[in-house]
C-alpha cells in the first residue's frame, strides 16, 4: 500500500504568505495511513523520546484519537509541534521496517494528526512544596517545566525576550509552525500551573544569585543563539545578515508584516543564503516571502551532505530557491555607502571523509566567481549563548562554550542543572526536549531526597 499523499498549499500561492504549508491529514486520511504500520515496533528505538508509536498508531486505526494523543503525551509533551518540526526521516521513520522495499509510514503526521485531540484540562497534583526555575523558555526548558509539574513541584520559567518559546518562536518560520498551535501548547502548560515570566534576563535582573537563594533547583537551558560567523572580509556590510538576526526580525518581530508592525527588513531583488541546513532553507523561503525576486543557497558540499530535511529541501525546490552547490564565499564586496553587493565565491571539490563524516570541501585553485546580491543570510549554525555562563562564577563551560554536565545534566554547580543546545551546541528539538526531560527526572530526584 503506497503512503497517503497529504494535503499542501499550492506553490504560486505559499510564496506570497506565511500561513502553514503542509495542510496535515483528515479523519480518513490518517486511518488509511495507519493501517500501513505493522506494529513491529522497530520505530521506538529512533525516537528520542521513546514514544509508544505502535500503541498510539493502533489506536488511530480505531479511530480512538484521543486516547492515541493520550499515548504520546506520557513521554511527549509536545505532539503537535514534532509532528511538525522533527526530523522523523532520520529517526523514527528511519527504523520502519516499510522503509526497506517502500516508503516508511508517515510517522510524523499522524503524530500530528492526533495531537489535536490533546486534552487541555489539568489534572489536580499533590504539591511537594518544592520551587525550580528554569531559565529559558525553548523546548528543553518547557518539556522540563512540564515534567516537573507534573509531580508536583512549583516551577516559575525565566525568558529574556519579551514572549516565551524560544526557538520554537523565533527561529521557526510560521510557515513550519504556526503560532496558534505554538500558543495552544502555552496555554495548555500554563493551565497546568508552569508560570512564566518574560522580560527577565537572569544574570542581570534576577541574578543567578537571587534564584539560588529563591529555588531549591534550577535549570539553565539557554539555547544556542550566538550566531557563527564566517570571518572573511566585508562580513560587516549593510545588508549582510545573521540567519539569528535575520529570523528573529520575521518571527519574534513581525518584519513580514511592516509596515503594520515597526520592524522593517530589507531584502531587495536578489538574496543568497550561505548553508546547508534547516536554518539555511527557513532563511532562504522566508526571504522568498518577503519579495526577493530571486534566492539562492550557497553550499560548500553537494546535495547529498546538506544537513536540512529532504522535506526543506525539497519544498525549497518546489518555491524556485536556487542551489549553488560546491561553492564558499571568500569575501562580500559593498557599493561606496557601505551597502553589498556581490559575493566572491570559490568552486569546492570533495576529498576524503572528515569528523563529521561527511567529505570534505576542499577549494579549486583559479575557480573564483561572483554572485551578485542585495543581501546575504549567513546560516552556518549557531553556538551556546555565553551571556549566562559568563556570569556565572564556578560554572565549567568547555572550550566551545557549552556547559559541561554530568549523564544527568547536572553541572559543576549544586542544585543546578543545564540542558538542550547551551550543553550540546545547535542540535533539534527534540533532542532539547529529551535533555529536558532526563534532566526534570534528576531534579525530582534530588528534591525527593531533600524532603526526606
């Protein structure tokens, strides 16, 4: 049985707007696709949350959706957003054993087929008198904060920008999560009692010292958000953006709906987008969005090494973003107001493995080329956000800035633990989630200890 193709916005219309472009499947839809799994339960093993899958899939063929959704919230608090954003080609559905001789069963959608049938209401816990305070409001922290509600313990969330979700807000376009479903997953959490505090940058106001005094535990789950940069002449141009920059304009900002909200952006006609990964394909359909005539990624490998997901890939293809594959930039050249305007590329071949395991790009001599630009994204990852642990006494970082923590995210510090990408570097978010998760079952631990 071949899978269910599912419902999607036509091309010539998803590149003037912003509105969600994978339209997920009906009541129908989702039965027909969930009588494709044979409930080996080969998929829980990719899965980093380990959910039950084979349970929750069996269910749908029942057409017993909540108590599919049901399922999946024990170990995912999250359904409807990693039905969207996770890489499930690479986990989950990477172990179906359809994916052998046909195509895997679409994992993901049904996932976030029933999260909609995800009941809202709280349960009534028992307090443990015990308060945590998680600081940053990205899917590691939430997934811990839910968790730590749930058996009992007050959690209060710290985020620094004046709305809370973290990356999920501000490096996801809408067009791969909506808001609205980004708020129903808020609003769910706080009705569950998790309190949220935005505008409040910890290290400054309150100081990490307020909350050791305050909190019987903390979390610190940061993210990644400190741009990586390429280091070549003319990175300092007008028009040369940050795909961190770039997208928290978009996003957090509301820049794609200037003039009505005060955050402009320029574009222009042509833009170029250096990378390879997810970040890379949302910067270059987002600037597509805004009115660039013309987009093209710049990547240093071939096609089959780009980190992003087919799915971006391909939807990227499909929008008309151009790819200049084994290129690099070496320098952006401006107009004499300080403005870029081209870029100087060299052509790349690959040699032999790397760490990455992946070939490396090594550069032609002589192949030098121009790409000529209004501006550039640059979307070659991001690092640990080092304003925290630099004012944190005592806290070890290593050398690439992330925390180091112990196999249960605990740090060099007492009671406080960290997690997601301030601990691994730039990474998914589900993987965030599942530190969040293995930490919150530490911290209860230990909260358990000292009421004992």
């Amino acid at each position: 049985m071949p899978k269910t193709p599912i419902k999607e916005q036509r091309v010539e219309e998803r590149i003037r707007n912003f509105e969600e472009v994978i339209l997920g499947y009906g009541k129908e839809e989702a039965e027909k696709e969930a009588l494709r799994c044979k409930e080996c339960g080969a998929c829980i093993s990719g899965c980093p949350l380990h959910v039950d899958i084979p349970s929750f899939i069996r269910n749908i063929k029942k057409g017993k959706f909540k108590e599919a959704c049901e399922i999946i919230l024990k170990t995912n608090p999250f359904p409807a957003i990693t039905g969207r954003v996770c890489p499930q080609e690479t986990q989950c559905e990477a172990r179906c054993i359809l994916g052998v001789n046909d195509e895997s069963v679409a994992i993901g959608k049904l996932e976030r087929f029933v999260a909609e049938f995800a009941d809202s209401s709280p349960s009534p816990r028992t307090k443990t008198g015990k308060r945590v305070a998680i600081v940053g409001s990205g899917p590691s922290g939430l997934t811990c904060a839910i968790e730590l509600t749930k058996k009992g313990h007050e959690v209060i969330v710290y985020e620094s920008l004046h709305e809370a979700g973290g990356v999920l807000r501000y490096g996801i376009p809408s067009f791969r999560l909506p808001r609205n479903i980004l708020e129903r997953e808020l609003e769910r959490l706080k009705k569950m009692g998790v309190k949220i505090e935005c505008n409040k940058l910890v290290g400054l106001n309150p100081t990490f010292s307020q909350l050791l005094e305050e909190f019987d535990a903390i979390y610190v789950a940061t993210g990644a958000g400190l741009p990586n940069l390429l280091h070549i002449p003319g990175e300092n141009l007008n028009g040369v953006y940050s795909a961190n920059e770039f997208l928290l304009r978009i996003n957090l900002m509301h820049a794609n709906e200037f003039p009505h909200y005060d955050t402009p952006i320029k574009v222009g006609n042509k833009v170029a987008v250096i990378g390879g990964g997810n970040v890379a394909m949302d910067a270059a359909r987002s600037a597509l969005r805004l009115g660039a005539k013309e987009v093209t990624v710049v990547y240093r490998r071939s096609k089959s090494e780009m980190p992003a997901r087919k799915e971006e890939i391909k939807h990227a293809e499909e929008e008309g973003i151009k790819f200049e594959l084994l290129a690099t930039p070496l320098a952006f050249h401006g107009d004499e107001k300080g403005w870029v305007k081209k870029i100087e590329c060299v052509r790349m071949k690959l040699g032999e493995a790397d760490t990455s395991g992946r070939r490396k790009p090594i550069p032609i001599q002589g192949s030098n080329f121009y790409i000529f630009v209004d501006s550039v994204i640059v979307a070659i990852g991001q690092s640990p956000n080092p304003l925290l642990p630099k004012n944190v006494e005592n806290l070890k970082v290593d050398e690439r800035g992330r925390v180091i923590v112990d196999e249960n995210f605990k740090t060099s510090l007492k009671k406080v633990w960290a997690g997601g990408d301030i601990t691994s570097g730039a990474a998914t978010v589900i993987g965030a989630m599942a530190a969040g998760k293995k930490a919150a079952k530490s911290i209860h631990e230990y909260l358990n200890l000292k009421r004992l």
